[in-house]
C-alpha cells in the first residue's frame, strides 16, 4: 500500500496486515476533491477508495437508470472504475475534474453494454436464421447504426481536449444552450459558438470515416 | 437571404431555436437542411436520455467494491458508510463473545442500516425486507433457498466470496411469533479437512464482533442473542478456522455481506 495519506493512529497498532484493506482516514484528514483527483492521476491507492467513496453513488446512478438496479448496472459500475483506474494514465487533473471523467467512462461502459446486446442479438437472429434453412450469406442481421455510431462518438469525446469537451458534454448531456454554457463557464458567446461548430464537424467526420454506411 | 452562417446550423443540430431570420431560411432552403442533418447524427446518438447528467445517485451493493478491490489489487478500501462494508482484517478483531452490547434507544435507525427489529410496524419491515431481498436477488446471489421455517426474513443479504474459493450465500434475519430472532444461513461452499467454517456478525469498524457458531455448507438457523443490535454489527461473515483451540477469528474470511435497508 503506498499511500501518501497518513494513517489515522488507530490502526497504527495493526500487525502485520499490510495486504488487508484499510478504511479511508476520517475527518480533517479528508483531502478535497482537487487533492483526491491529482492522487488518482498519480495511482494514490487510496485515492481510488476516496473517488469511491464520494461518486460511485452518481456512478451507479446512471448504471440504474441504464439498466434498472441488478447486475448489469452493477457491472457497469464496477467496470467504470476498473477501467478509470488501469486507465488513469488518460486522465488530466488539470482538464476536468475526475467525477465528470467517470461520468464519461460510465457512458462508455453503458454503451458497450447495449453493443454487446446488440451483438447477441444478432447471434441469436442468425442462429434462428440458420436454423430455418435459409442461408442467404448476404443478408446477415444489420449492425444497428446507432449504437456503433453512439461508441464512436464517445470515443472521439474522449480525444477533445479543453474546453471543448467540456462545451459539448454540457450541450450533449446537461442540454444546456451555447448562452448558458457561456454564462456556466465563462467563456465567450462567440468562442463556444465556434467551438460546437468546429466539435460537431468533427465527431461528423469520425462517423463518415469510421461509422457504419447510413442507407442512401 | 443568404445561407445561415455554419455557427447557427450547429446551434440548429443541437435543437436549438434559431433566430427568425435564419429559422425562416432554413425552413426554405435544402441545402442548409442536409447540413444540419448531417451535424445532427453525432448528436442524435447520443442525446438519450440514459446519458443525461446528474442521475439520482444510488449507492452500490458492498459486492460492487469487492470486485473492483480485486481487479484492482487495491487494498485501501472507501470507509464502511459508502456501501456500509468496510473490511479491515479480522485479525486484529477481539470476539466479544454472545456478550449483547446495549441496545439501540427505541426508534434508533441504527445508523439506516439495518431495520429495527420488533418494530410496531410490522408490514411495513415486510415490505422493506421484501425489497432488500429483492435487491439482492438481483444482485446475482446465490438461489433463495427457503428453510421449513414458515417466517418471513426481515432483512436478507448475500454472502459474496472473498477468495477465489467458490464460496457464497445468503443470511436471512427471521423474528419469530415470540419475537426471538435467528440468523438462517445458506451457504454453498467446499467441505473442509481439519479447518471448519463459522460464522460472525461484525461490526463495520471490523473490531468487534459476535461469533455465531459453527456452520456447515447447506442450510443452517442460528440464534441471535436478545439485545444483540444488528445495527451495531451488519456484517455477516464466514470464516474458515483451523482445528486450534483459539476462538478468536482466524482472520480468514471467505465470505461476506452487510446487512443494509
């Protein structure tokens, strides 16, 4: 355990039980969310417990509404911080702060979720398919466009950097107005106008690169 | 007039109401259209109402942590009141014997934890216990086996596995007609050679706990001690002890869960 955190001194007295989990320190030893967000980025192990502790309930809030309370949100839960964690190598202290980060690693995991429905749903249509002898190659189940265009989008968010990504997560996901996203943030009327202009130009070349063929 | 500057068809894509003026335009011009359709496919994908931000929070089952820690190999842990487990070692816990600790005040919530116990209110326990039980049901716990017992738990959790060893159940807290308590246990775990498994109701600190008795894989009624605050002790332990004549706990835990409302 290689905690920068000082041990609250009653379990100063623990023998030998370093691979044990040891519970965050109370009180004024509770650093702020800023202090939390640069261990984590620095792989502080306790900083996963404390970025736990404050944001796996908004975490897993939107796991729930997702998919209900049971084990998908659950795994979806657990998987965002498993992969924030082994990943915190692409998280930035100074570009955002790490709740809206897990809110974006959330959506991915909630996304690939329906892919992987998405996928066995085509397995199981195929199967009936094959199943009732018709073996037309060509025209397998389709993809479903939207949900391989909704991963690459997130995916392309994942590359903004700031304030972009912030701009266009407020209008995409808080549905804020480019007005209001300048009065939240600051930043000028003009600047954000442009700013969503040039991301959505963006996210639309990623789809007509990579994104599956719309029907003409 | 002329085509709508790109700004205002990127402010369009995002629904957003234009200014007369362009709207008009827009409205009438086929070109200016397609453009905004082709901006708005980013945006239709991802404008569902599941990626809206803030969703109610809701806090995870204590299974949750477990998997991350062990993916992870994290061994810090969040403190117990996140999902109410924190799991320091029992090794440095002391058993305090079926020695009750005082009860509750009358109507103290227990921390929110775990139900009260002898409520006057009877239906109303069934009825959280019944979601708790659903919750963990939908938790992926192991299949509810009901005993011949014909009482309705009123608290109900999983036993999740803390080492590789296929281990798990569950622990149904039941209040009898005279109002005494036991603690039902299901577990589905290996038979043991010179080691046996029992079980504890610990405390979230993880210092105090309260042990049970023996318990063998299959289903097994425990009595709870009167007076004994499962407010004050949520955590359902199973561990697995060696044949030494020591009864504090061994340390070893195997399985786990928290009683929670």
């Amino acid at each position: 355990m290689t905690g920068l955190l000082a041990r609250p001194s009653h379990l100063g007295s623990v023998p030998g039980v370093t691979s044990d989990p040891v519970p965050a320190p109370r009180g004024v030893l509770d650093p702020d969310d800023a202090e939390v967000d640069r261990r984590f980025a620095a792989g502080d192990e306790q900083a996963l417990a404390l970025a736990y502790e404050r944001w796996a309930g908004q975490v897993h809030g939107m796991a729930v509404r997702a998919f209900g309370p049971g084990p998908d949100a659950e795994d979806v839960t657990q998987q965002t911080f498993i992969s924030a964690w082994t990943g915190r190598a692409r998280y930035r202290p100074d570009q955002g702060p790490l709740p809206a980060w897990l809110t974006g690693v959330c959506r991915h995991k909630i996304a690939d979720t329906w892919a992987k429905r998405d996928r066995q749903r085509r397995e199981a249509e195929a199967a009936v398919s094959e199943a009732e002898a018709a073996p037309s190659r060509g025209s397998s189940p389709g993809v479903d466009t939207a949900v391989a265009d909704r991963m690459l989008v997130l995916d392309e968010l994942e590359r903004l950097g700031q304030p972009q990504r912030g701009i266009i997560e407020l209008a995409f996901f808080a549905d804020l107005t480019h007005a209001q996203i300048a009065e939240r943030t600051g930043i000028p009327l003009g600047t954000v106008k442009s700013h969503i202009r040039r991301t959505l130009e963006r996210l639309r070349t990623r789809l007509e690169v990579d994104g599956a063929a719309l029907p003409a | 007039m002329p085509h709508c500057l790109p700004e205002q068809l990127a402010l369009a894509a995002l629904k957003e109401p234009l200014p007369a003026d362009d709207a008009a335009h827009l409205a009438s011009c086929a070109d200016c259209r397609s453009e905004v359709r082709s901006l708005q496919r980013a945006v239709d994908v991802v404008a569902v109402p599941e990626f809206a931000t803030p969703a109610a929070p809701v806090q995870p089952p204590a299974s949750v942590w477990a998997g991350i820690a062990a993916a992870t190999g994290v061994s810090a842990a969040p403190r117990a009141e996140t999902h109410a487990v924190a799991a320091p070692s029992p090794v440095t816990a002391r058993p305090t014997a079926p020695v009750a600790p005082p009860p509750a005040p009358p109507g103290s919530p227990a921390g929110g934890q775990v139900l009260p116990f002898r409520s006057r209110r009877p239906k109303l326990l069934l009825v959280a216990a019944a979601a708790v039980a659903g919750a963990v049901v939908g938790a992926g716990a192991v299949g509810l086996v009901r005993g011949g017992d014909d009482v309705e738990p009123v608290a109900a959790v999983a036993l999740d596995a803390l080492t590789d060893e296929p281990t798990s159940g569950r622990a149904e807290v039941v209040v009898r007609g005279d109002g005494t308590r036991a603690l039902r246990v299901v577990l589905d775990a290996p038979d043991l050679d010179d080691e046996y498994y029992e079980l504890w109701v610990i405390e979230p600190g993880v210092v105090d706990m309260v042990p049970l008795g023996v318990v063998r894989p299959g289903t097994q009624t425990f009595e709870l001690p009167t007076g004994l605050d499962l407010g004050e002790f949520p955590i359902v332990d199973v561990s697995v002890e060696p044949l030494d004549g020591d009864p504090t706990h061994s340390g070893v835990s195997v399985a786990r869960g928290v009683l929670e409302s």
